[in-house]
C-alpha cells in the first residue's frame, strides 16, 4: 500500500462529544498514512510541501457510518411503502431478494447499489445481501473495488419465508455460511464478512445454534434486527415461549454482543427496560433507522432514552424499509421524528439536536468499525467534503449553520470528496 502523507484545507467539524462539533475555520487536515495527524490552522514546518487539496471553504466533515442497509433492496427503493414489516417482506422484499439466484440479475442490481453509495457521504457500511452465496459474493467484489470499508453478510433463513427464498434446512444454511466464510474472510482488504441471522422469525433454533458455534469459530461480529414491529415482536413471542423478551431469542444463542461478539441490531423501536438492560450490558450496537421506521408505521425509537443509558449507537438507512440512502438525510429525518416522539408520546424526551445525530451518524457508529469517525489523531482518516456553493445565501451563516443546511437539505451534488482511510474516493 502506498503511504502519502497529504493535507485538507477547508472548515473542519467534527463531533468531540456527544453535545459538541468542533469547528476549525480555515484550517488543515492532515493524513500521514492513512490516519489523522492533526488539524492546524498553519502548516507546521514538517508538512511543508505536502500536497494540499483546497476545499475553498468547504465543509470537511468525517465519513458517515452507514450501520444498517440492506443492499439487495436498493433498486426498488420508495415501491411498496405502503404496508407495515410481515406484508412488505413478504409482498416486496422476500420476491425481490429471490432474484438474487440469478448472478446476472444481481450483478445489475448490485452495481447500481455499489454506485450510488460510492458517491453518497458513507464511508462504512454494515450491509445485509441475500442467501445466496454466489451473489454475496458478487456484492462483497463490487464493493472492495469502491474503497469503502464494509462488512456484509449472506443471509441466514429456514422458516417463515416463501420456497423460493428459504434454506432446505439448518444444516444447509450452516454449510453455505461455512463455504462463504472460507471463500471470503481473506480475499479483501476493504470487506469483511459478518454473521447475518435475518431476524428470529426466519431462523429456527437449530440454525441458531449452528451460527453460535460458527460465531464462537471464526470470531465473527453479527448483525440482525431486533424489536422493530409490533406484530414481529408478538410472533417472536410464540415462536420462542422460554424467553422473556425477543433479545433473549438471539442472547440464548451467544449472538447477543458480549465479549469476542461485536453485534449490530436494528431498529430497536420498543425495546422494555430489561432488553435495554441487555443490550448495554453486551455492548450491542442500537442501529436507529428513522425513515424506516416512519415508511414500514413501525414506530419511533426512543432515541433519547438510549443517549441517556449510554449505549452504543449508531444510524441507518434500513434501505429499503428507507427509501434514502444518504445519511445526511437520516440524520435529519432522526430529528424530525424525535419531535413528533417528544411532542406526541413523551414531553420529558427532549429532540434530538444537530450535534447528536452527527455524533451518531460518524463515531457513534464509525467505532463498530474501531477508531473511525473522528478527525483525533490516531483516527482512521475517513473524510466527506460538503461544499454548499449550490445553496446560495446572502448573509452571514456560522459554520454550524452552514452544516445544518447541508444535512437538511442534503443532496449528493454537495457532497464533492471522500476519502476512507486516507485513500482518495472522488
Ligand atoms: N426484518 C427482517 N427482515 C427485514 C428487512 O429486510 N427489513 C426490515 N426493515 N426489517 C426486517
Ligand atoms: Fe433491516
């Protein structure tokens, strides 16, 4: 790999707390190897004549962290948004995901995925595929190629889904995970792979079990979803009588965080007391996936009850339960339905502010994927420049105003470089 050492000069924020950006007007970022070296309002002598990319002015804001996205469901995006979670698997998702059988079908579709994230403000991505091997497969290649860092996941499914999208069996689904591990676990630099049990409803505990013992096997994280949809939550209900709540049906199986365990699970709508007391004990990652959630009526999360327990936290597109894939979007829609949960369901949750879902969307979430989202020095240099020359305006914005703008009204045609680990995007 090549080692360069360069600089960013523009206007750099980023989160130093929870409640706090940074802002270092006219200022350079730089990168020595891949990580951040410092922020300087001056060159210091030793960085005399490294290269420098002048952003005139842009915003230069760390990657964005992308911790739930369903990959294969890009392409019919904003279809289907009119039914709650069970209808839409299995009317829109499930038939949608069962063309994945067909590489060439995937390749199209994966592509135009691979594309659009590219030029999006995501530096990461915790992604799901489908079941199929060959096409996750296909996925992980086409985004090595992009420079993005990415875990992704073949699915796991033995029950509940239709013929055409369901494992023969949990042996089956175990073997296929097995082959795929050891097809992919050293083949990238920029993927890795990531245990995938789709949720509950689709994994029998016999796959459950394999998947523990292949977690315990090849140490690898895990993602899934957890406590999304009434509904879903009812059926988890029956189909796992011995838990107390649906965060025991994966804990039971040691796919619940915990050490050696990293895992995300998403949504997380209407978690009680004693699954929040669990996942802050496993130190599960919450993925809050806002948009989602409003298109699927699935509910509002209770994002402030999460801050203030201090679990780990980071945001989602859940495309295509969200219909967008940039998180500047995300960020903004977190903070519309924090009002409408505080003004309608609970006037002690106070919104959420620009500081916090900025916080969330970069080191909340960029620390899944170690010490990413943050320009401190040590941090893996992963870089969005935000330029708002599109959005005329003729008085004085600060800084922070100026980033608030670009979240709200956030269109990738502002969005004019990226950088992940020091590597140059676009
Ligand atoms: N639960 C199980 N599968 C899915 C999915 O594809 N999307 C969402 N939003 N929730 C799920
Ligand atoms: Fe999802």
């Amino acid at each position: 790999m090549k080692q360069t050492t360069f600089a960013l000069k523009g206007t750099i924020c980023y989160s130093q707390s929870q409640n706090q950006i940074g802002v270092y007007p006219d200022s350079y970022l730089v990168c020595e190897n891949g990580l951040c070296a410092g922020i300087f309002s001056e060159l210091p002598e030793a960085y005399h004549g490294i290269p420098v990319r002048d952003t005139e002015d842009s915003l230069i804001i760390p990657g964005l962290t992308d911790l739930h996205i369903h990959a294969p469901q890009y392409s019919f995006r904003s279809v289907g948004m009119d039914m709650e979670l069970l209808q839409w698997l299995d009317n829109i998702a499930f038939p949608e995901e069962a063309k994945f059988s067909d590489l060439e079908y995937a390749r199209k579709s994966y592509s135009i995925f691979v594309n659009d994230v590219k030029r999006s403000a995501t530096t990461r991505l915790s992604a799901f595929g489908t079941l199929h091997v060959k096409a996750t497969e296909l996925l992980m290649d086409l985004m090595e190629e992009t420079g993005l860092k990415a875990y992704i996941g073949k699915v796991n499914m033995d029950r509940n889904g239709p013929d055409i999208l369901q494992e023969k069996s949990a042996r089956d689904s175990a073997l296929d995970t097995i082959a795929w591990i050891e097809e992919v676990q050293d083949k990238y630099k920029n993927v890795r792979p990531i245990l995938t049990p789709r949720f509950t409803p689709s994994c029998t505990d016999e796959l459950m079990k394999e998947l523990g013992r292949i977690q315990k096997q090849y140490h690898l994280p895990v993602q899934s979803h957890l406590s999304e949809n009434l509904s879903e939550i009812s059926w988890v209900k029956e189909l796992c009588p011995n838990t107390a709540f649906y965060g025991e049906a994966y804990d039971q199986f040691g796919l619940f965080g915990g050490e050696g365990c990293p895992t995300i699970m998403a949504h997380c709508v209407h978690c009680p007391d004693e699954e929040l007391a669990l996942i802050k004990k496993r130190g599960v990652y919450i993925a809050h996936c806002s948009q989602s959630n409003t298109n699927l009526a699935s509910g509002i999360a209770p994002v402030r009850r999460y801050l203030e327990a201090g679990v780990k936290i980071g945001l989602g597109s859940d495309i295509a339960g969200g219909f967008s894939v940039s998180m500047l979007r995300v960020m903004a829609d977190s903070i519309q339905t924090s009002k409408l949960y505080w003004r309608l369901k609970d006037n002690a949750a106070k919104p959420l502010t620009l500081e916090e879902v900025f916080y969330m969307a970069t080191v909340g979430g960029g620390s899944f994927f170690g010490k990413v989202g943050s320009f401190e020095k040590g941090y893996e240099f992963d870089a969005v420049i935000l330029s708002d020359r599109n959005l005329p305006y003729p008085q004085e914005f600060t800084p922070l105003q100026r980033l608030e703008r670009l979240v709200y009204l956030s269109d990738d045609r502002n969005i004019t470089g990226k950088y992940v680990a020091g590597t140059r995007i676009f």
